[in-house]
C-alpha cells in the first residue's frame, strides 16, 4: 500500500490506478484495492480541479492600468477602478 500512496503523494496516478488494479486482483474480496483505486481517482480529479483553478487565477490582469481591464472573463468588466480611479 505505501507505493500507492507514494504514487499518488506524487501526482503519478497511471502507475497509482496500476498497483491497485495489481492489488484487486491478488485480494479480490479484500476493500483495500477498491478503496485505494477510489482515491487515485478522486486525487487525479481534485488536482485536474485545482489546476484549472489555478490557471483561471493566473489569468487575471489584477495590475492592468488599462479602464478595460477584467477579471478573469472578458463578459464580465472588474467592479474594481483601475489603479489611481476613485472607489465611490
């Protein structure tokens, strides 16, 4: 069990998913495998969320001195004055 859990500690699912697929099929009555195999998945998904995230974040222009800055989505104008504007 520790490999997989080293795997996925290390964002390595496909080799994770594989020791577990190898586990399930040692101990097929045992939950083990089928629990670990269901945190891989979970793990893989909640980075692929996180990463996404992420990239939403870094792709904001919080520091634009540009009136036509947004946040993040061009549909959406900032409620935020650019730099040097007055907050009322």
């Amino acid at each position: 069990m520790r490999p997989i859990i080293d795997a996925i500690w290390g964002l390595d699912y496909p080799p994770a998913e594989v020791l577990c697929q190898r586990m399930i099929q040692d101990f097929p009555d045992h939950p083990a495998g089928y629990v670990y195999r269901e945190r891989v998945y979970f793990s893989e998904e909640l980075s692929k969320a996180r990463l996404l995230s992420a990239e939403r974040a870094l792709g904001m222009d919080l520091f634009s001195d540009s009136q036509n800055s947004t946040c993040g989505d061009a549909r959406n104008r900032c409620p935020f004055p650019a730099r040097g504007g007055r907050g009322d």
